[in-house]
C-alpha cells in the first residue's frame, strides 16, 4: 500500500488510533475527526502593475470545547485545504498536550510571498483577514504567524480587524510586534519551548548537550532560533539548510553568522568554510540531535531507517509520516512528536493574548519562565504516559490530549 501523506488522512488515523486506545465508544472519534467550521474564501488583490489576481484562503476551527480556536496563518503556494484542516486538528491537539484553555484552528493563503511587492503583500493580507473578519476575533479564534508570515502580518491583520470594529482590539491576533501589543519572548517562543523538550530527552537518555551534535532543516524562525539556543547550551550545530540549499561542517557552525549569510545571500548555501549538503544527506547525517523545522513529511518511510540522530525535536508540524515513526520507534530514536516539541509558540501567543485582554505586560524572563514551566511539566506528562504504555511519544502526547478535549466534551455535553 502507497504510504499514506495526506496530512489531514494522517491526523485522522493519530486520533483514531489514541480515542481505540482510550477505550472510547465511536462518538468520540466522530466528533474530533472534521473540524467544526471551515471556511473557503477567494480574495481579489489589485497588483503593482493595476491587474487584479485572486487568491484562495482558508480559515478552519477544529474544536472549541477547551476554548476560542487558536492557529496560525501560513502564506504557501502548495496550501491545500486539507493541510489547513489537519493542521488546525494537531492545533487542537497541540493546545491540549500543553495544557492551554484554546481548541485549534489554522489558516492559510495559497500564495508565494516571495513573488508579492511589500505593498501586494499588505493588500493580500488585509483581505484575507476581511474574508474571514466573521469568524475571528479575541473570544472565538485568534490567528497568529505560521509559515511565511510575520509580525508585520500580524499588524496588517490586527489593523484591518480594528478598523472594521471601530476601536483598538489587539487580542485578535498574537505574534504582534512588541509596539502593538506583541508579547516578549514571542518571536523564540517555538524554538525555546523546543530546547526545553530536548533538554528535558537529553537528561532521560544521557545524553551530554555539551558537545552534541546538532543537524537543522530549514532555517526560517524556528530553525535559526533553536540552532542559536542548542548552540548557546554547548551543543555543535553541523548541518542546516533551507529551501535553496545546505551547509555542513563538521566542526560546527555559528548560527548566528548563518544567519546572517542567509539575510545577505537569501539561503544558507554557501556559507564560508562548508560543504554543500542535500536535505536528503542532512537527515541522515550521523548527528546527536535532528530539528526537522520546515514542512511536512520530510520523514517518511524511504529514509526513517537511514537516520542515526537519537533524538529527533519537530520544530514542524508533521515532519514525519506514521510508517516513519514505527520505524524510528523499533530503532530507539527519541522523537518529541511536534504536538509538543513546537507547542512552545501557541503557548506564548497563549501569554500574548492574556496580556493583551488585561493590558498589561510582562518581562521576557517572566514569559520564559513561565513557558520552561509549561513546557518541562508537558514533556514529563508526555514521556511518563509513553514509559507507562510503552507506546511512542507522539502516540503518548495524543493519549494525554485528546482525554482532556474529550472530557471537555462530555462534561460540556456534547457528547
Ligand atoms: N503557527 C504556530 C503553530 O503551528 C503558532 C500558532 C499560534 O501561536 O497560535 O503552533
């Protein structure tokens, strides 16, 4: 049988296996296996040039029984509605394994960002946020940056919304910048909720950051950040890359001076004193650590035996396919499955919006505090569940979530 990539038919099959496993009647599964509300919408964009081009977007709500739906917006040309459907599912899921009071929801434009002037972008951007005006809003869903969208965005998106409402209402969306209600911490918050889960393997299996070798795929946000936090705990990051292209070294990298090569240069490639490597080669690289921080299935059953990292931190949503992690799990790999790894971002859009509804803000230590607090006790519900039921950590991580949203269920009555 072809191996199964559709990530929304994925995520179906990881709650159906969890709610079987749970011991739940079919209802459950019923309720969790489409999204509450989806919405489609075509957004008319008046280019430089005076022609109009339409975009398609989608907003989807996976489940508001633990509370307001709460997701990202991604600007990608290969969106699909089902990719938007199943990532706002692992939203859910995602909010729940930390324990914060949102449901899941995800957006997204079927777009290149890169080929829109700065003032297309803008044009885009407020239009898709007037389409799916409705739907949104601090107490009902609350979008935020996901792949290929900012802060900048995010202030495009929060404007448009409060024009439409007639005053400032800045809990609307999170990954603000700082000067319109943005949270401290924000902009690392996914790649420093990462490094706390992989701190937190390291100690389990004994392995010594100091020294660890480190390979990252793709060096957007959370790439670039967790290379330059593993690196500032002693680890070596030797490989990384992006959609152009990679750079290895086996002496180590400064993230860093990588990063700024790829502001200069676009891409990573090239940068001085390594050696180009594919994204195929970097997987397998024989590393300590692998940060898969791109997009989705990157691991899949080709090449999930090939890969010598012990532990495997998804900075991604979905980098790996279920034959993949039945393979990393028979191999002994540590895989902090990315409904935790990466929940670090929802969890300080969570603080945004928080401080945003009280108007009132925190330090960064403050956030960072509270995020290693979260994440830390998230990481230790999730690897005690897998040692009790010696099931993998992404099959714990669903045994944790998907009890509390079901419990919200019940307990609301829906169920
Ligand atoms: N897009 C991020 C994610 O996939 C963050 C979502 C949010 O902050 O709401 O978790």
């Amino acid at each position: 049988m072809a191996e199964l990539l559709n990530p929304f038919k994925i995520v179906q099959q990881q709650l159906k296996t969890a709610c079987e496993k749970l011991g739940y009647d079919d209802s459950v599964y019923e309720l969790l296996k489409e999204p509450e509300k989806v919405l489609t919408v075509n957004i008319p964009v008046k280019m430089d040039d005076g022609s109009i081009k339409t975009f398609i977007g989608f907003r989807s709500q996976h489940n508001t029984a633990v509370g307001p739906a709460k997701g990202g917006v991604r600007f990608h040309p290969d969106v699909t509605l089902d990719e938007v459907k199943a990532l706002s599912t692992w939203m859910t899921i995602k909010c729940s394994v930390v324990g914060i009071p949102y449901g899941g929801a995800k957006g997204g434009v079927v777009v290149n960002p890169k080929e829109l002037s700065k003032s297309e972008l803008e044009r885009l951007a407020r239009g898709y946020f007037r389409a799916i005006a409705s739907m949104v809003g601090p107490e009902k869903d609350i979008p935020a940056p996901d792949v290929y969208t900012n802060p900048q965005i995010m202030a495009w998106f929060m404007d448009e919304y409060s024009k439409l409402k007639g005053y400032n209402t800045p809990g609307v969306v999170t990954g603000k910048p700082l000067n319109l209600g943005g949270s401290a911490g924000r902009n690392e918050a996914t790649a420093r909720g990462c490094t706390f889960t992989i701190r937190e393997a390291a100690k389990e299996i004994g392995l010594d950051l100091n020294g660890a070798t480190v390979a990252v795929q793709g060096y957007g946000n959370a790439g670039s950040v967790a290379a330059k936090l593993l690196a500032e705990l002693g680890c070596k990051i030797v490989a990384v890359n992006d959609s152009k292209g990679g750079a290895y070294n086996p002496e180590g990298l400064d993230p860093l001076a990588v990063l700024k090569h790829k502001e200069n240069t676009s891409t990573v490639k090239g940068f001085p004193g390594t050696k180009d490597i594919s994204g195929e080669e970097l997987l397998e690289l024989d590393v300590d650590i692998l940060i898969p921080a791109a997009l989705e299935n990157v691991i899949t059953s080709k090449n999930a035996a090939n890969i010598k990292a012990k532990i495997i931190g998804e900075c991604a949503n979905g980098p790996t396919t279920p034959e993949a992690d039945k393979i990393l799990y028979k191999n002994g790999i540590l895989v902090i499955p990315d409904i935790l790894a990466n929940a670090g971002g929802v969890t300080v859009s969570y603080f945004e919006w928080v401080q945003n509804l009280m108007n009132y803000y925190w330090s960064e230590e403050e956030v960072n505090s509270k995020l290693e607090a979260i994440m830390v006790k998230a990481f230790k519900e999730v690897y005690a569940m897998h040692k009790e039921k010696g099931v993998n950590m992404r099959e714990a991580a669903y045994l944790v979530s998907v009890k509390r949203v079901a419990d919200a269920m019940k307990i609301r009555g829906w169920l």
